[in-house]
C-alpha cells in the first residue's frame, strides 16, 4: 500500500513529477502555488503579476531535469524571490493599499526577510539560505522591519481612529 500523495515529501513528489507522474505534478503544484503565489504577491503588491510569476517559477522546476541541490521549498522561494526583485526594481508602480505603502518603506531585502519570516512562516536557518546570508543578519533585518512597520501602522491606526470620531461628532 502506498502512502497518499499529501504524505510525500516534497523532494520525492518533485521527482516523481519530473519524470511524468500527474498526480505529483498536480500535488507539487497544488502544495506550493498558493505559498509561492503569496510571497511573490507581498513582495510586488499585484495580483496578476505575481500570479504569472508564481506560473513561471512553479513550472521552472517542474520541468527542469536538473536536480535541485537544495530542498524543493527553498529553491522555490529563492527563484521567486529573485524574479521579484527584478520586477520591482523594472516596475514603478506599486499597490496603492496602506499596508503595501508601508512594506515599500522597508528595502527589498528587509521585506523579504520579514515576509519570509512573519509571514510564511519559514524557520530563520530557511530564510537566511533563501536570502543567501546569515541567520543573525536576517533576525536583525525582521526586528528592524517589525520596528518600522509597527510604527508606520502605528500612525495609519491612529489616524484612521481620528477620522471614524471627526466622523461621528461632525
């Protein structure tokens, strides 16, 4: 009896999947669409965008016959982070949202390393491998990001309270 497709490691469902297997291909994709496309999302702030370059990063390594080297999940998160930074550094034009006004404070790496972490969740050994340096490097970029977007939602919170009473008294 085999174990269920949900119970395969990563690594394994990626091979399988690169050597025709369907329904790895189709659980690979299914485990790391919705991440991948998360990370890319927070990092660039549109949705289409990071929807196509989730596609070209997920199929990247499905189809490459080339073994990863590395485990599946950071390989996946190194190449889309690459591909975000690329266009953001090609494409001007950001989300409008205060959060995403906010994570534009912060530089590249910073919001790389506090998404990563904050957000996907990824232990820091992860993060620091995806961000090619050091775990204290990356602990100290997501303390000072944490810093900076506490205050700067600190300010759009107080603000907003400001509005909602001007609202009820005016």
């Amino acid at each position: 009896m085999s174990k269920p497709m949900s119970e395969i490691a990563d690594e394994v469902l990626l091979q399988r999947a690169r050597t025709g297997d369907r329904a790895a291909f189709v659980t690979f994709a299914a485990r790391f669409w919705p991440r991948i496309g998360r990370f890319v999302w927070s990092m660039i702030g549109n949705a289409s965008q990071a929807s196509a370059i989730t596609e070209e990063v997920v199929g990247e390594v499905l189809k490459s016959a080339e073994p990863p080297g590395v485990p599946a999940a950071r390989l996946l998160y190194w190449r889309a982070l690459r591909r975000a930074l690329v266009h953001r550094r090609s494409n001007a034009a950001f989300a409008e949202s205060a959060v995403f006004k906010a994570l534009d404070r912060l530089s590249p790496v910073d919001r790389a390393a506090f998404l990563l972490r904050d957000v996907e969740q990824l232990s820091l050994g992860e993060a620091a491998a995806i961000l090619e340096s050091t775990a204290a490097e990356v602990q100290g970029r997501v303390h000072r990001s944490r810093i900076v977007l506490t205050h700067l939602l600190g300010e759009l919170a107080q603000s907003l309270d400001r509005e909602a009473r001007n609202r009820r008294t005016g």
